[in-house]
C-alpha cells in the first residue's frame, strides 16, 4: 500500500494559482506517508525535461535531498511513498522509475503479477534494469509502446494511449501514474484492484491514492472506477476504459477533515486497518499462484529439496503474530504431515529445544523487529536450522536475518493492535503450507486448487462480514462496564478465541481470557457466574469429528450457570440459537479458513467497547507497535 499523488495546474491565461507542483506534491506526500514509508520520490516536468528526486526512508530524508539538490519550478508533478512489496527499501527500488531516456517517469501502488515475463521481453529487446522493482517493468513497457508501437507522437494518442495499450498487458493490481516530458501538462494514470481519486480544481487537478493527497487545495473528488485510464491537465479530466472508450467518473464531496483523511475517514487507524482486511489478504494472495492453482512462490528462494526433508515445523511469534502461527498450525499439519510446534519467542531458546538441520523455523512478525522473535531465530540459526520469516515489513531485522521471506502486503499498520497484519499473517502462512505440501506431493494439484478458489473467496467474506458490523459495535457499547469477559473456541478456533482476548485486554484495559472450549469443565468453568459474558466460536457444523456438537454443548454449560453466551456462528447454524443471547453469522466457508472471518467480529467488538470507555484505540496504555526489548 504506497502514497501516490499528481498535479496539474496553473492552465495557461488563467490567473497563476501560485501552486508549484513540488510544494502540492509533498504536501500530500506528507499526508499520506502512513501509507507507505520505506521510500519516498518526486518528479515534474520542467523545461521540456523530467527532473525527478527519490530517498529511501522516510519522506524527511527526500525533503533532505531536495533541500540539497532542488528541482525547478513546474507546472506538472508526480509523486509516491512506497510500502516495498517486490525490491527492498533502498534507494534504487524507490519511485518514480525512469524510462525513455530519462523523458518518462512512473509511480505505482499494486504488484504487477505478469512482470517477471515482461521483464524478459523487454531485456532481450535490449531494455536494461537498474532495479528489483515491478514498477520499472511498467515504465520500460509503457516506454517500449510510447516510443516503437505509437512513434513518440503525442498526435498518435501519446502518453495516454500507451497507457492504454500497457495496462492491456498488465495482469494483477496497479495503480500507475506516469509524465512524459512530450507532454508537459498531462499526468496520465490508470487503476486496477488499487485505488486511485481525482481531485478537481479551478486552474489545476489532482490525482491521489486516497484524498488526503490533495484535500488541503480541494474537496471535489471523482471516485475512478476498475479498469480506468484517466488523462488530466489543469483544465480537463478525461477518463476511459483500457481500451479507450470514454467513461464518466462520479463527483463527490469530501467532508472528511485533514486528519480524518488520513484514516480514510475512520475516526481510528484501528477502525480503518479492520477495514483494510479484505484488501490485506487479496494483496497478500496475489501473484502468488497460477492459472492452474499451483503455488507460485519463487520469491522464498529456499532449495526446494531442503524443504522435501523438512521433519519438523516450529513456528517462533508473540502476542497476536504467536496467534497466527496457531491457526496456522492446523493448516500445516492436515496438509503437509510435518509435526508442527508453536512456541512463544521468548520461551523458546530457554528451553533447550530440539532443532536441526530438518527443522524448518517459521517466524511471524508485523514489524519484523520484535527482539523476542529476532533473538529466537538467531538462536534457531545457530543450531543449524533454516529459517523463513512471514513479515509486513520489507527490508526490516528478522526477514533481513532469515534465509528466506514470505512478506505479507497488509500496508502499514499503524494502530498498535494489530488486525490486518493477524489475517494476513494467516494467509501467508497457508500459503506456505500449500506450497509444502505442493512440493511434497501431500496433495494434489486439484486439491491445491480447490483450497486457493476457497481463500480467493475471503476476502468478499470479510466484507460481507464488515458490512454487518453495527450489531457487533451497539453489542460492545452496550458492555462498556464489563469487568471481564471469556472466550471459548475449538480447534482453529480456540487461537482465535486467545486472540479476541488479547484484542479485549490491549484495546479496553479489562480482564479477559481465551480457553479451549474442552478446558472448561477443567477448572474454568468455575468462572461463570450469573451475567459473565462468554464469546463462543463456534466451528461449522459441516465439519467433521463432530466438533460442533461438543461446542453447543459447551454454550448448554455456561449457559446453565447465567453466563450472556455471544455466539459467532456460520450462517445458517440454527442449532445455537436455543443457547445464545446473541449470535453474529459469518458467510459459510472451510473450517481450516473461518479464523479469517470469526476474528473481525471480536475485533469490532473490542474496538466498540473501548471508544465507548473513551479511551485511544490506535495507541493504548502501556504498548508500543513494536517491542524492541527482550
Ligand atoms: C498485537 O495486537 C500486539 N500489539 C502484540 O501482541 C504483537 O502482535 C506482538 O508484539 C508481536 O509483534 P510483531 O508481530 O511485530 O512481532
């Protein structure tokens, strides 16, 4: 998830706007740096030439460099910070990418699926590449059509119909922005999957991933559409299809306040990055399998017969990434067959574990700083295993220190508890474990495939989900004065039970904790008494071993001794209405996938109840987003 914003103004006979393109574009870089800061870069078109800045890190280190080395005033200017996805944070892999001879600059938001072949084609047409990206695909490829296909003539459609013809080539989500020094006054961009807003001026427009970009100059806004192409100058917006029929764009008002924008017009980061999750797993699932349903990670760069030998799992993680790693327990082990262990990070080196050269170490971390993970796998290492570390953050410590990285694209998480890193940890780790039990011949193909068709589906179920979400929000306000709550799940749902716990505990301050189901009757269920709320995920009833029946069971129990039972159930589970004070459907889906969407509903639920209370959901008391500190 990048930042992207672009300017045309100051038409020509209008009265001067006073706008230069390099203040308009960091001033909405600077707005939407929470949405990407490992790099951050500038282009514009001045005096018939493209003139561009770009600086790894944050977008002080660009303003740094600017500082140093100006760019000349201009009429027209492009814009980006980046989240990395394909290419570390450096320097290099920063936008915008140049192409044709340094005249035409591009930015983009999205991964570009095809680029590995277009690549190919375009070296052994004698393109060189200066860097890992995906991006400077695009711009060679829009370069190759602009200059060899359409002649370099702007009278031949230009800029705008090369953009046309490229995303015609291009297969996953982008959302591009490329200038041409032909064309002085034009920022021509496109958008598919990602998002993308035009922002209408008098005398100037603007372009922006979202309308913090642009919304300190304007609050006319268009919303473009999928498989769009729109071409603006100071005075005009034209938008097409890919094939360049015309298409209309709707106009809408931005009510949102600056700061407001910069949440997506969600009162909280929390409350924008649960609505975030159906993109952070589709991001996280594209360009990660073919056509044909195989697993398509040759980014982990792991010896596949290293992985065939592979005798154990051991997954190393906290908090909610430690979570992740249960739930993807599960997973692992029902389709590759390898023992799998989770361990708490800061556990696991004081325990004298059994690890060699056939164990596989899994690390699961947001920040990929975490120094209990960090020290955990540098131990791992030492005793001779391999390590693969699922992490939202490109470039950082512990992917930087494994043998390999399966990076999740949930974009920055910027409140503390995490909830879209958590569902797209879970993704990646079932990629992994497809990917295993692809190479070991655990499943077959059409097995592999039926499994992708099934979380290809997630995230529309997790919309659906969110759409339904105010009968969970009046629930939690409704509970603000609970002393402490329970949460009962089995089987993949008893992680997901822990994790609405933690969700509970870190967002509203108050006891609450997960069990397993079966654990109850144990000694817990000594806990219930008359009005103690208890959540209860509840497994699909189309599953097997029966495993329904003994969690309604469970909810008689608690039921019988006064507890408020708030069941999360699959639609058209009638069986718990008898027993539930409460009970919020999902979409029905396989039992090993319910976690992505039994968890969204604890989340608001935790969310709800403590904005009731009043208290700040993106940074509560006492946490930090990453613990630095063993
Ligand atoms: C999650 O809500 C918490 N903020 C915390 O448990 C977090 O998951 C844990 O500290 C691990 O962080 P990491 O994923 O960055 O390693």
């Amino acid at each position: 998830m990048c930042g992207i914003v672009g300017y045309v103004g100051h038409s020509a006979g209008r009265v001067n706007t006073g706008h230069n393109a390099l203040d308009v574009v960091l001033e909405g870089l600077r707005r939407l740096e929470y949405r990407g800061y490992d790099s951050a870069g500038i282009a514009v078109v001045a005096d018939g030439t493209i003139s561009s800045r770009k600086k790894s890190g944050k977008l002080s280190n660009l303003i740094a460099e600017l500082d140093a080395s100006p760019l000349p005033e201009s009429l027209t200017g492009i814009g980006h910070t980046r989240w990395a996805t394909h290419g570390g944070p450096t320097d290099q892999n920063a936008h915008p990418h140049l192409a044709d001879e340094g005249k035409l600059a591009v930015i983009h938001n999205g991964i570009i699926e095809n680029f590995a072949e277009l690549k190919l084609e375009l070296t052994r047409k004698g393109v060189t590449f200066l860097s890992e990206t995906d991006t400077e695909v695009a711009a060679a490829l829009l370069a190759d059509i602009y200059r060899n296909q359409l002649g370099g003539d702007s009278a031949n459609g230009g800029l705008t119909k090369a953009m046309q013809l490229a995303c015609q080539r291009l297969e996953g989500a982008f959302t591009l922005l490329a200038v041409h020094a032909d064309q002085p006054d034009v920022v021509v961009a496109a958008r598919r999957n990602s998002p993308l807003v035009v922002g209408l001026g008098d005398g100037e427009n603007f372009l922006g991933s979202d309308v913090s970009g642009f919304i300190d100059y304007t609050r006319r806004a268009v919303e473009l559409g999928q498989d769009q192409i729109v071409t603006i100058t100071a005075d005009t917006v034209e938008i097409t299809d890919f094939y360049g029929a015309p298409a209309e764009g709707k106009e809408y008002h931005v009510n949102w306040d600056p700061a407001s924008a910069e949440k997506g017009g969600f009162p909280s980061f929390m409350e924008k990055e649960i609505h975030d999750q159906p993109d952070a797993v589709l991001q996280t699932l594209l360009g990660r399998s073919d056509i044909n349903g195989r697993l398509t990670l040759d980014e982990l760069r792991v010896d596949p017969e290293l992985l065939k030998n592979v005798s154990k799992i051991i997954v190393l993680a906290c908090g909610t990434s430690a979570y992740a790693g249960q739930v993807a327990k599960y997973a692992i082990e029902r389709w590759c067959r390898i023992p799998t262990e989770v361990e708490l990070s800061h556990e696991f080196r004081y325990r004298d574990p059994i690890v060699d050269e056939n164990t596989l170490i899994v690390s699961i971390s947001q920040s990929g700083e975490t120094m209990d993970t960090l020290m955990a796998v540098r131990y791992a290492k030492e005793q001779g295993a391999k390590t693969v570390s699922i992490c939202n953050t490109n470039g950082s410590t512990i992917p930087r220190e494994s043998d390999a990285v399966l990076y999740t694209h949930a974009g920055p998480e910027i409140a503390v508890a995490s909830t879209k890193a958590f569902l797209a940890q879970i993704t990646a780790a079932y990629l992994l474990g497809l990917y295993l039990a692809q190479l070991r011949g655990n499943k077959f193909q059409g097995e592999i495939k039926d499994i992708l068709a099934d979380l290809n589906k997630i995230p529309a179920k997790i919309q659906q989900v969110l759409d339904n979400e105010e009968q969970i929000k009046e629930l939690g306000r409704s509970m603000a004065d609970a002393k402490s709550v329970l949460f009962l799940g089995r089987h993949v749902g008893f992680p997901v039970a822990m994790e609405g716990a933690l969700k509970l505990k870190e967002l509203a301050y108050i006891h609450a904790e997960g069990f397993a189901a079966g654990e109850l009757k144990h000694g817990p269920i000594a806990l219930i008494e008359e009005g103690q709320p208890v959540f209860v995920v509840v497994p699909s009833p189309r599953g097997r071993d029966s495993l329904h029946a003994k969690v309604v069971s469970n909810i008689q129990e608690v039921r019988a001794r006064g507890a408020r039972t708030i069941v999360i159930a699959e639609e058209g589970d009638e069986a718990v209405k008898a027993y539930a004070e409460h009970v919020f459907y999902i979409p029905e889906t396989p039992t090993l996938l319910a976690p992505l969407l039994s968890t969204v509903p604890l989340q608001i639920f935790a969310l709800a109840l403590a904005s009731a209370k009043g208290y700040d959901v993106d940074q509560p008391r006492n946490l930090a987003k990453s613990v630095t500190v063993e």
